[in-house]
C-alpha cells in the first residue's frame, strides 16, 4: 500500500473503475486526512441517538480501524457523500 502524503499525489481520474483500482493501492496519510477536517468552518451540530445491530457496528468499527478513522467520523463522512449523490439525483 502506498500512503500519499500531499494531495497533489492523487492524480485525476478518467472514471470511478480507475478511480477504485487506484485506491486499492494507495491509502492518505492520517496527517493529511486530518488536515482535511474543515476546522476553520466548525458549524453547530445536533447529537442524534442511532440503534445498530451490534454485528454491523463492529464491521462499521473494523473498516473506520483499517482506514486510521474515528468511527463516527467515517459514518459522516459516507453520510454526507451519499446525501450529495442523493441531491444530484432530484
């Protein structure tokens, strides 16, 4: 796995097939994510209270553990990219 540590290491991408075989061997560093966190723009926030199975939040917790991520962070972070596909689609 190679680990990018500048994001003009990420080339541009013809389509999503590239796009994914390309992530498939490449990972971000956990300083660069980090720094990826809009910390300039901290909006308010609501805390919600979401019941899972206990089987899939511990597959959710193993995925966000491979990706060197805070678990929750990773569930906003696919919430947000599925709320923009969604937005597009209307």
């Amino acid at each position: 796995m190679e680990i990018i540590h500048k994001w003009d290491e990420i080339p541009e991408f013809d389509d999503a097939e590239t796009e994914s075989a390309w992530w498939a061997t490449h990972a971000l560093d956990v300083r660069l994510m980090n720094s990826a966190v809009l910390k300039e723009s901290v909006r308010e926030s609501t805390t919600i209270t979401l019941r899972f199975d206990p089987r899939m939040l511990a597959r959710i917790k193993r995925i966000a553990r491979s990706r060197f991520l805070n678990y929750q962070s990773m569930m906003k972070q696919w919430l947000s990219e599925r709320l923009e596909q969604e937005m597009k689609e209307l």
